[in-house]
C-alpha cells in the first residue's frame, strides 16, 4: 500500500474512532472525499489493522466505530497541527476573546501530555521554527468582552435545558431583569447570547457586556423545534437582525477581482457579467451594519436594492460629512 493510501486509512480510522453513534459508508465516503466503492475498501482495511471496529445496525443501513478509540501511538499530532491550534488560540486572544484563547491553550498541553516523549522531542525542532515564522496581524477593531464566568453560566444552562435570569444594562428598560430561554452564543466584533425571553416566542440578541448577576435557574427552558443558530445567524449581514431584504449589488470592474474573492454573506450568489463587472445577490436583515460595511469599497460598488439600504447608506454619509465638512472644534 502506498504511503499516501496508509494515510488515508488510518486518518479513517481516527474518523471511525472520534464518533459515538459511528459513521455509515456514504458518510465515510463523504468525510475522505472518496466514492463509495472506495469508501468500502477502506472500511475493509481498517477492519484488517483494528479488529475492534464495530458494525451498527441501523436501517436502512449500518453504522460503523471504533468505540474504545485508538492507542496512543495512532494519534500523535504533528507539528503542522500543534501551530495551526496555537495560532487560532493567539488570534482569540489578539481579538480580546481571552476565555476562549485559555481553552485552546489548555487544549494544547493536554494534547502534549499526551503525546509520548519520543514524539514531543522529534515535534520540538518543527514547532518552535514554525511558531517564529508565523504570527497574527492584529486588525483595528472592537476587543469584544468576554468573562470566563458569563460563559460559563450560560453554557451550563444550554447544556441543561434551563433558563437564566440576569439584569441587562441596555435597550430600552436598562437595569432591568430578564429571564430568557438561551439559545446559543454568536461570537464576533462584539459578542452576543442568542436567547427567547420568558412568555416570546422569537429569539433575541443580547450584548455579553451588558450582561450582569447571571444565574442559571431550575426552571426549563429548551431549544424551540426546528430553531438553527447557524440559521438565525445567516439571516442577518451582521448581528442586528431587522426585516429580511433582497440585496443587489453591482459591482464595477475595477473592484470586480476583490468582490469575486469576497464573502458578504453566507448566502450570495456572485455572477460575473461580460463588461467586467460582477452582480452579487444575497437575503439578509441588518442594513445599517452592512451600509457601514459597504463604505468600505469607496466606488467599486453601487447599490441596485433595496431603497432602504440606498437611503441608510446616504444618511449615514451625510452624518459623517456633517461633522467633517467644517474645520474641527475642539
């Protein structure tokens, strides 16, 4: 067996041993890349090297794992991927999310702990070169707060299906306190806990700084059927959610080869027209974060839809030209 075909069985195998309910053959076939005849012949060369693979009825179908994990000597990280967990724990912490930077670096040493000394010492050599070779550029931008405690709550009461009570120094009641159903947790230039308040029925956001005296409650409170995060979250450009609008928009030539690199959302559609320039369409709420967002291309863009977006994109210029058409007083 070529080397490159050993990687890809054992690599299956740490599929196989990572999973609870185990993986049937198309799901294998789609995690490798591979198609399903192909898929069987590695499940087969799998069950040759680790005799504890189990089969899992499941109708239509069976389900395959490796449900007592792999020895040790299987699972030895390599430098490549020691770097990749370090940098991502560094670029959390450079954003300001310190709660979520300490995880990964414990992370981090509970991997190396258990890794055998040989293996650490062949990996010392590659990581530390690697680790001076590669840094994060810190961009200019809100340090979004993030108390290891506040996670910790809200976590907890996700995981038991429990409602929170806090009291919330925003919108339009400050100081006054909430009791919600949490729904989950969306991270960015500010961070923010998804939930449903007590007595609604549609989800919320609220900012994790506003958030004081937290406490988990024994009340229940479970996710609404069918509710997606991921769902909620692409709904919106940013984090504001508003009314749901079809965007369009053109842009010109000269910015058409950043644009066709360019994700504005999760949802667009990018066509490349024959003069050049490039039509990106997408549905989403939040037409004030991506106005501010849109500045940011100059005249590379225009906006074909909707008015709102034209209208909110006009007035927040003419705030800013009001401020700075005139000589500066101090």
């Amino acid at each position: 067996m070529r080397h490159e075909k050993a990687t890809q069985v054992l690599e299956l195998a740490r599929l196989l041993s990572s999973t609870a309910e185990g993986l049937t053959l198309d799901e294998m076939a789609e995690r490798m890349g591979v198609g399903r005849r192909t898929a069987e012949r590695m499940r087969d060369a799998v069950r040759e090297l680790f005799p504890q693979l189990e089969e899992i009825e499941d109708p239509p179908t069976r389900r395959f794992r490796i449900a007592a994990g792999l020895d040790g000597l299987y699972q030895a990280p390599s430098a490549d991927e020691l770097v990749a967990l370090r940098t991502a724990a560094d670029a959390l912490a450079a954003s300001g999310a310190q709660a979520r930077a300490a995880s990964l670096r414990v992370l981090e040493q509970k991997i190396l702990s258990a890794t055998r000394a040989p293996a650490r010492r062949r990996l010392a050599p590659d990581l530390e070169a690697l680790l001076q070779a590669e840094t994060i550029a810190v961009q200019a931008g809100p340090r979004p707060f993030e108390d290891e405690l506040a996670l910790a709550a809200i976590r907890e009461a996700v995981k038991s299906m429990r409602m929170i009570a806090f009291r919330y120094e925003g919108g339009s009641t400050p100081g006054r306190t909430r009791e919600v159903t949490p729904l989950g947790l969306l991270f960015g230039r500010s961070n923010y806990l998804v939930a449903a308040e007590a007595g609604e029925d549609e989800p919320r956001t609220w900012r994790l700084d506003r958030l004081h005296d937290i406490e988990v409650l024994e009340r229940p409170g479970a996710r609404p059927a069918g509710f997606s995060l991921q769902d909620f979250a692409d709904e919106s450009f940013g984090i504001y959610h508003d009314a749901v609008e079809d965007v369009v928009l053109h842009v010109r030539p000269h910015g058409a080869e950043d644009a066709l690199g360019w994700r504005f959302h999760a949802n667009q559609l990018v066509e490349p027209l024959a003069d050049g320039s490039v039509r990106v369409s997408f549905r989403a709420s939040g037409m004030l974060e991506l106005a501010w967002h849109l500045f940011t291309w100059g005249d590379k863009l225009v906006i074909l839809q909707p008015e709102i977006l034209r209208a909110v994109m006009v007035e927040q210029l003419e705030l800013a030209r009001g401020v700075h058409e005139t000589p500066a007083v101090i």
